[in-house]
C-alpha cells in the first residue's frame, strides 16, 4: 500500500514554539520520519503554519498548491490533536 510512496507533512504549530525549538515542536517532527520509516514512505517535506495569539493561522500558499497539483504527492500526513493522520490521494485516512 505505502511502498514508494511520497508523503508530504503539515503541522499547525504556535509560533513560539517553533522559533524556541520547544522538545514537543522537536517530538512531532521526528514523529513525521517515524511514521514514514516504518511505511516506507519518502517524506519530501513538512509544511507548517505557525501561529500566535494576535494572528489566526493561514494555510502557506505553497502548500495549497500542493493539495491542488494531482500525482504531487501519495500521502498527506497531519498531526493534529496528539495523532498522525495518513491521508491517501483517494481519501482513505488511517489515524495512529
């Protein structure tokens, strides 16, 4: 099913988080190679939005292009909620 496959991440993070490199910041991002590692999966890059309490995060204009180019990607990956979901191209979504 993954064998090969490219994935792309995206994580909605608090700003100060990101800047200060916080360890939970740190554990989500290992936890994006992790959870390619073990689906064999080539994780190409991992978007972010970072966030602050003065501003509402916006989607980066990069990666909504993503999501509208077909075959630019296998997997979407998002952490959200204290899970990893692994979205497919065709809709299937598994959580872990």
């Amino acid at each position: 099913m993954y064998k090969n496959s490219k994935a792309f991440g995206y994580i909605l993070v608090e700003k100060e988080f990101a800047e200060s490199n916080h360890e939970h910041y740190k554990q989500v991002l290992k936890g994006f190679e992790k959870v390619c590692k073990e689906r064999n999966l080539k994780l190409v890059k991992v978007y972010e939005d970072r966030f602050t309490d003065a501003n509402a995060p916006q989607p980066t204009k990069e990666f909504l292009n993503l999501l509208g180019v077909k075959g630019k990607y296998d997997y979407l990956i998002n952490f959200s909620l204290g899970h990893y979901m692994i979205m497919s191209p065709d809709g299937q979504l598994e959580i872990i």
